[in-house]
C-alpha cells in the first residue's frame, strides 16, 4: 500500500523538487560562463568549484546552531530567497556587462552556504513533520527525486543552453529557488524550534555541539565516517573520469552525456526498492549489502576504455553504484534522523554537511594531483581500492536504532 504522508509534506516535497530540477538543469553553467565568457583558465575553473564547497562549509559550522534554534520554515524560505538573489544576480550582470570571476566566486560561495542551512533546516522539519516509521518512505521520496533529476537534468540543461544560452540558463536556477519558496509558503501547520535562553547568547561551544553528538553515538559515528569517506572518494573521480572520458578517450559530448544520464536512473529504481527490501529483509541486512556493493562496483572504472566498449562499462558501472546507493542512502538518513535528538538535529545535518563537503574539496585537491603525477586512471583505480575498505566502518547490528515516536507537544512552537 502507497503510504500518505501529507499535504504538508507534499509541499515540503514539491519545493525541494523544483529546487534540485533546477540545480541540475543549470549544472555545468557556471564552468561554461566562466569559459566562454569570461576566459577562465582550468585552474580558475576547477577553483570555483573546490573553493565554493570549502568556504561555504566552513560558514556553515556556525549556522548549525543559528537554525536550530528557530523556526524552520522561516529559515527555508530565507535562505530560499537569498539563493535566488545570489544566482540572478549573473544573468543581471551579464545582461549589463558586468560580470566577472570575483561574482561567480561570491555567488557559489553563497548559494552553497544558503544550501547547506536550508537542508538542515529541511531534515530538522521533517523530522518534526513526518512519522518515524514514515521517514524511510519520505526519505526514498526524496531520493528519488534527486535521482530523475540528476538523469534528466543536465541534458534538458544542454538543449536549453544550446538554444538560449547559459545565462538564461542560470536564471532558471535562480527561479526555481523562488517557486520552492513558494512551495514551503503553503505548508500549514506547527513548526518547530529547540528551546533557547533569551538570555545566553551564541557560545563558541555551540558550534562543536553537533561534533559532540555525531562523537558520542557509536552507530551515527561509524554512519558519518563511512558517508564522507565514501562520497568523498566518489566525488574526486568524477573530473578525473571527464578527462579521461572527453580529453584521453575523445568521447563525443552525448556519449558523455549518456554515460552519467543512464545511470541516475538506478537511483530512482534503487531508491522506489529500498522501503520494500527493508520490510522484507530488514534495515540492518539491507544496509550492510548494499553499502559493501556501493563500495565494489567503482573498482570497475580500472577496465573503461575508449570505444562503445568504454562507453558501456561505465554505464553498466556508474548504473550497479547508483542504484546500490538509490537503496542505501534513504536508510542511512532513515537512521540518521532517528539517531539524533529533537534539539539537535540541524545541528548535526549540518554538520554532516559541512564536513562531507570539506572533504570533497580536499580528496578532489588530492586526487587532482595524483592524476598528474600518474594518471587519471591510476588514480580512479587507487580511489576504487580504497573504497573497499569503507564497509567496515557500518554501524554492527546492535547499534542500530528503533524508530522513536513522533515528537511530542512539547517539542513543538506554532508559527
């Protein structure tokens, strides 16, 4: 049977949809503008990205506490609107001649901050907003909505900067963190804020408290070793695999585009699978699988090679990990949430986001290095090897939680 979460939670759902259309809709805009339009140098470009993910996630630390103790939606919606602020402000200064390197910088700085406080503030109402024993099937929601919109995003992008340009393009972003204002605007109902002292202010303490709390549980310790040390190994092959694919292999641009479209569709299929694998086989079985076949299938990467022969096992590849991790992430965040106190939680996403995105940045650093002192291909091969060994950092068995009750009165303030 369909599980009914809501009006509420379909608006919450609508507006996170719009926003990560969007988000994939414009990927790639930012590197083209600063191409063609403003003649960045490699290294510039690469910087826009590294650096937007590691100033953003240290500005995040302190944020964490901020959005705890106020009402989320409130916070969504700002941040929302500070994201759309940001990114029209390059199609406005492009329009107007204006644009520049700094800009793009700043905005990306911006919008990844902005970003990570809305999805603390978004895991903290849901929390509050969806049953505990709902949270898997809400969590697969969401999941899978990133997945078809990781598919169909970049290609829709691509015809839509072919056709108007990447400026447009980015507007487009920029309304899309708008409607999803808009969507969290029609939510009715409580909110939901920690308690805090009018009286005591802000204390450097405050910003180790979501630290102290992923440290002190074992289960959601070993969950945030293995998530970062796991995406982070991901994601720095990822412009490792487009040199290789596009600069050593001469793929043409639609067989690239196929070869990372194609395969987010395994994340819709693994993230519709997940609930039911759970109720059939139970949370802990499911989790363990598939986080030791997430961990196997990148080893295959070693074997691509130029040609439609190439071209498929990176499909077939990417397609195995993304439906494996399509199942596991609704789990892991199912267990996240329930793990973490009503008081805490955007404290912790937080958190968890900042320091996942820290290092990304760094392991991309890294392994942009080692590619050049070897190669791109050496170096997917040594990121394979060591993602073997992340499976031994998932929680054993009997540290995994029971679904706590929904939050009571008391932890609730209308807004």
């Amino acid at each position: 049977m369909r599980v009914q979460l809501g009006r509420s939670f379909g608006w919450l759902w609508s507006a996170y949809a719009v926003s990560t259309y969007g988000t994939w809709i414009a990927f790639g805009a930012f590197p083209l503008i600063a191409v063609r339009v403003l003649h960045s140098p490699a290294f510039a470009v690469s910087l826009l990205e590294a650096a937007g993910l590691a100033v953003a996630a240290i500005v995040a630390f302190s944020l964490g506490p901020w959005v705890e103790h106020r009402a989320k939606r409130p916070v969504m919606i700002a941040m929302d609107l500070i994201r759309f602020v940001a990114v029209a402000s390059v199609p406005i200064a492009y329009v107007l001649g204006l644009l520049s390197y700094g800009q793009l910088l700043v905005v990306s700085v911006i919008s990844g901050t902005a970003g990570i406080a809305f999805t603390a503030a978004s895991g903290a109402y849901l929390k509050y907003l969806v049953r505990s024993d709902h949270l898997l099937v809400a969590n697969g929601r969401f999941e899978g909505t990133s997945w078809v919109a990781t598919a169909a995003g970049p290609p829709l992008g691509g015809a839509l900067i072919g056709l108007l340009g990447p400026a447009i393009t980015v507007m487009a972003d920029a309304l899309s963190y708008l409607l999803s204002a808009l969507g969290v605007l029609r939510i009715r109902g409580g909110d939901v804020a920690a308690p805090r002292d009018r009286a005591t202010r802000l204390r450097g303490a405050d910003l180790l408290g979501g630290w102290r709390f992923i440290l002190r549980d074992r289960a959601l310790r070993r969950l945030f070793l293995n998530q970062i040390l796991v995406g982070g190994l991901i994601m720095a092959t990822v412009p490792l695999l487009s040199v290789l694919l596009l600069g050593q292999y001469h793929f043409p641009a639609w067989q690239y585009g196929l070869a990372f479209g194609i395969p987010a569709l395994g994340g819709f299929v693994g993230a519709r699978l997940s609930a039911r694998l759970v109720t059939r086989y139970g949370r802990h079985r499911v989790m363990i699988v598939s986080g030791w076949l997430r961990s196997l299938f990148p080893l295959g990467l070693t074997f691509v090679h130029p040609g439609i022969p190439g071209l498929l096992t990176v499909i077939i590849v990417e397609g195995l990990l993304i439906t494996c991790m399509g199942i596991f992430n609704p789990i892991y965040a199912t267990e996240r949430l329930q793990r973490t106190p009503a008081d805490h939680t955007a404290q912790i996403l937080s958190t968890w986001s900042a320091v996942s995105k820290l290092l990304q940045a760094a392991l991309m650093v890294i392994w942009g290095i080692l590619a050049t002192l070897t190669s791109p291909l050496a170096a997917i091969t040594m990121s394979g090897v060591l993602l073997l060994a992340t499976p031994l950092l998932l929680p054993k068995r009997i540290h995994l939680s029971a679904p706590e009750p929904a939050a009571s009165a008391e932890d609730v303030r209308v807004a």
